[in-house]
C-alpha cells in the first residue's frame, strides 16, 4: 500500500508547481520506475496494443520533429517533458491495474485533498487575505500554486465529478456534510479562476457525467443542493469583501481584446502547417509566432507534423473512446458512476484543450492514464470470461 499512499500524496502536490521541477515531478522520478517493475509495459502492450502504439507513434515523431526546430537547446527540453507526461500516464495505468480499487481509492483521495486545498488559497487570494497575495492572478483571479488560472480551475473540474459522484453515494450524515462542504468550495474556486475554457470545461464534463452515470433522479438532485448553496455562499461572500470581482465576471463571459490576436494566430498556424508537413519542432510554436497556440490540437499539428497529430489524435480517440463504451456497458450504478467520472472529466477537458494547450497539463496525463488502466482491467477481464467459457465448452 506504500505505493498508492506516495502517489495519494504527490497529487495532492500538484497543486504547488510555481518551481519546476515541482513537488509533484520529483515524486514522479520515485514512481515512474515501478511501471517497469511490474512489468506493466509488457502487459500493456498484449492487452492495449493499438493506444500504446499511437503513443509510441507520437513520441517518435515528436522526436523526429526535432530535426527541423531553430532552437534546438530549447526544443529537445519541451519534447522531454512531453515524453516524461507520457511516461507518467502510463504509471497511473499500472496504479489501476495492479492495485484496483485501493489505487482509485488513494488517487482520488489526494486529488480531491489537492482540489479543495488550491480552492481555499485561492479564494483567500481573491478576498486579500494577508500572506495570500500570491495566490491570485491580476487582483481578480484565484490561481492558488499554479503558474496559470486557467491550469488551476481545469484541475479543479475532476474533482468537483468526483464530489457529485461521492455525494451521490454517500450514506452517512457526516460523510454527506463533508462532500457538500468540499462540492461548495471547489465550484466557488473553479468560478473565481475566471477560466471561461474551464466554466466551458464544467458545463460539458458535468452533462456528460449525469449522461453516463445514469439514474440521475429528483432524489439524487435534491442530495447535491446543500453542495450548490455552499457554493454559493463562498462566491457571495468572495464579492461582498472584493467587488471587482462581479465585474470581472461579467466581463469575462464576452469576447476580450486579445481574442482577435489568437484567432488570428491560429489562422497562421493552419497556414504554415499546410507546408510544413513534418512540423517545426517542440516547444517552438510561441518563438516562431511569437504567441501561444491556445489549442492542444494546434500545438501538436504544428510542432509535431501531420503524423504526430494523426498518432496522438488516434490516441486520444481510441482511449476516451474505448472508457466511453465501456462506461455505458458497465453494470452495476456504483461502477459505472466511477467510470463515468473518470470520462467526463476527461471529455471536459478535450472540449477546454480546443482553447488552451494542455500537452503539459499533469493531471490530464494522470486522467489518461486511469482512462488506460480501466480498459486493460475491462480487456483482462473480457479475456478470462472467454477463456472461462471456451474450456467449459470443451469440457
């Protein structure tokens, strides 16, 4: 259990990445070795061959984009850290796999740990509070330890899934009051990042989860209204102590000045991919444009080429796809509510990476990496029932 409990822990650390390597990184490098000391790759690779092989896809052609970047110093860095996310994902998946309900356990247990402790820092951030001026970004925008609010509400989004989920089944009094009192917090800093991706990021990812989970009944709405009033409660008294922050709000949900610059950009990634077919080389978008991408998808199209894009698109496809499916065929509600989690968040975040690059968003890679170790569980567990039914047959 030593495992899980470090993994529990560097989550709950993710929240402090202002210093790279962060906190999280460095119980990563402990971590990581384990995937091969389990031999999971090996087992990856017989029971979900075609999304290891996109990444393997996706990785190579990363690396040989580098072959065309100005700044290679630079660029090798940026593909590093892609690898390093990859690698990452890869020991969540062996979380799941090898440690079942007790890793899903200990990861949602640090994550929700992380959550609702960036949410407090950066609601203090917002209202003044003394010693907290580093937790707000602007005046008006809850941050907590991130460099960027909108990587702040983004990772809020799983956890506030998995408080619906465990409000939904929680059958003690106590344990109810303390998922209403974390829902509450969690929306209230989700909200005061000011993210309109992340608001966008909410919306989908929450639908998605009453769609999955299914038995979404009056009863069950009725269990999650104490969590919205809190929520309330802390965004009112946020902008009774800082009023800036309602206007700030208002204006956020219209177009901003800067929107036309990244449309604009975006318009010339598009044009210079059509003859850049091999890419441009990791990390190098903002020094050839002179300005992010703001889109995941973008990003990989003009750094890593037409076939990096096709392998990590294949990718994507094939994982959120396949936990997709699985979701909607799982059996029993408690199973299923854990699994719709876990696909919602992830179809959030998809949605919200159309307007920000996420190639290094942490926990996006974790979420990959649960969505990877739920389909070799479901594989495993599909081959042992066909195994089962052919020897019975021959017998």
């Amino acid at each position: 259990m030593v495992i899980p409990i470090i993994a529990s822990v560097s989550i709950a650390s993710s929240v402090f990445v202002r210093i790279e390597p962060a906190p999280y990184d460095y119980a990563m490098a402990v971590l990581v070795p384990f995937t091969f000391v389990f031999g999971l790759l090996d087992y990856f690779r017989k029971v979900l061959c075609l999304p290891i092989a996109m990444l393997g896809f996706f990785l190579l052609f990363n690396g040989v984009s580098l072959l065309h970047a100005e700044h290679l110093v630079y660029s090798a860095r940026y593909a590093f850290i892609t690898t390093y996310c990859v690698v990452s994902s890869l020991f969540f998946a062996g979380l799941v796999l090898h440690y079942r309900d007790r890793g899903l356990k200990w990861f949602w247990r640090g994550y929700v740990a992380g959550g609702v402790l960036a949410s407090a820092l950066g609601w203090l951030g917002v209202v003044g509070a003394p010693y907290c001026e580093r937790f707000v970004w602007g005046g008006v925008r809850a941050v907590a330890g991130f460099k960027d609010p909108n990587v702040y509400g983004a990772f809020l989004v799983p956890a506030i899934l998995f408080a619906l989920h465990s409000l939904r089944w929680s059958r003690s009094r106590t344990k109810f009051l303390a998922w209403s009192t974390a829902f509450g917090l969690m929306v209230a800093g989700h909200v005061l990042s000011q993210s309109r991706a992340g608001w966008l990021n909410l919306l989908v990812a929450t639908v998605t989860y009453a769609a999955l989970s299914g038995g979404i009944y009056w009863s069950t709405l009725k269990r999650y209204a104490l969590g919205c009033v809190m929520a309330l409660w802390w965004l009112g008294l946020a902008i009774m102590i800082n009023p800036k922050i309602f206007s700030f709000i208002k204006m956020r949900t219209g177009l901003m000045n800067y929107d036309l610059e990244r449309f604009s950009v975006q318009a010339a990634i598009l044009r210079k991919s059509l003859v850049s077919f091999g890419g441009i080389g990791p990390g190098e978008t903002e020094r050839v444009f002179n300005y992010a991408a703001h889109s995941l998808y973008l990003r990989v199209l003009i750094e890593n080429g037409w076939l990096g894009s096709f392998a990590f698109g294949a990718f994507l496809t094939i994982t959120v796809g396949g936990l997709l499916k699985r979701t909607w065929k799982a059996t029993g509600e408690l199973e299923r509510s854990n699994c719709a989690v876990v696909a919602a968040a992830l179809v959030g975040a998809l949605v919200n990476s159309c307007f920000i690059d996420s190639l290094h968003w942490r926990h996006l890679w974790a979420l990959l990496g649960l969505a990877l170790g739920y389909l070799a569980l479901w594989k495993d567990k599909s081959s042992d029932t066909s195994e089962s039914e052919r020897r019975s047959n021959v017998e």
